[in-house]
C-alpha cells in the first residue's frame, strides 16, 4: 500500500516541525501543519484506514487469524483520530508562537509520530504478507482494483500523485524536500 509512503513523508514534516518548535522557533508556519494534518485525515484517516477497517481487517477476523493485531490497529486508527483533530486544533500561529501552548501541539504531534511508525512497520510486515495467505489470489487481484476505483472517486484519476505533490509542497516550505540533504557526509 503505496499510502504508507505518504505517512511516512508526512511524519517528516511533523519531525521538522517538532524540531524547529523546540528549537524555540516561533516561526514554523501551522498551515504546513495543518495541511499536512489534512492529508492526514482525508487521504490516511478517511481512505486507507477505511479501506483497512472495511475490507481487510473482517476477512482477518474471519479467518481468526491476527486478530489481536487487528483489535490493535483498529483502536490505533481510532487513537490517530483523535490526535489528528488535537493537532488540527493545537497548530495556530498564535500557539506556535505561544511558548505555554507550544508544548501541548509538540506532545499531540509525538504522539502521532510515536503510535504510526510502528503501526504502518507492523501492517507493512505482518498484516499485508499476511494478506495475501488468507485470499485467493483472484480475490486480491480484485480488491486492488476496488480500492483503485475508490481512489479515483475521492481523489480524481491522480489521486495519489497529487497528494505525493502537496506533501512535496509542504517539505519544500520547510526546506526538507532536497532528498540529498540527508546523506551523511
């Protein structure tokens, strides 16, 4: 689920952010903020979850296999929410700039971070492989057609790349989008 890349690009940005804040920086821009908490909660929360909680977590319960990481991810997905809005409503310029309410939207954003690291590692090396052994292969083949239709209807027919481009926008407003930066030297 190429999604997982956008995640992680977006936990980037609230890394950057995190670092800059407690830096004392009074001026990380909160619509990078709240933009990236957007493409959170339209392209993660709303699409990928949804997909997750609709098609992929039931047939794992039905086949009584992983459910305790299901019931998991299921409560995180909920927990993600939460802190998104906290995020949402925390990210102001007048918070930013606020040094007793600076920490509030540094602790909400950690907190996503910390849960969806491990969270998107586990579904990418436990969940998804195991996917693939509780469907025929048909079955599987179709879904991601299913899910690539659902995509277009939300998002248009380049649904994904433009949500890659926003997030790209954001990084080069934080000047985190050069790539070659993070090579150590």
């Amino acid at each position: 689920m190429r999604e997982h890349g956008v995640l992680n690009r977006i936990l980037l940005i609230y890394d950057e952010s995190v670092r800059r804040l407690d830096a004392g920086a009074a001026d990380v821009p909160s619509d990078v903020i709240t933009g990236a908490a957007d493409i959170v909660r339209r392209f993660i929360e709303d699409y990928h979850e949804k997909l997750e909680e609709t098609h992929l977590f039931p047939r794992f319960e039905r086949a009584k296999t992983l459910t305790d990481l299901v019931a998991t991810l299921r409560a995180q997905h909920q927990a993600g929410r939460r802190v998104t809005d906290l995020v949402t409503q925390l990210a102001t310029a007048q918070n930013i700039k606020n040094a007793g309410e600076r920490p509030k939207l540094i602790a909400a954003i950690r907190q996503f971070n910390r849960m969806y690291r491990p969270h998107e590692a586990r579904e990418d090396t436990v969940l998804f492989p195991a996917f693939r052994k509780i469907v025929s292969k048909n079955e599987y083949a179709s879904l991601g057609e299913d899910f690539e239709k659902q995509e277009h209807k939300l998002f248009g027919e380049d649904g994904f790349e433009s949500m890659v481009d926003k997030v790209a926008g954001l990084e080069k407003r934080l000047g985190i989008y050069d790539l070659g930066q993070f090579t150590p030297r």
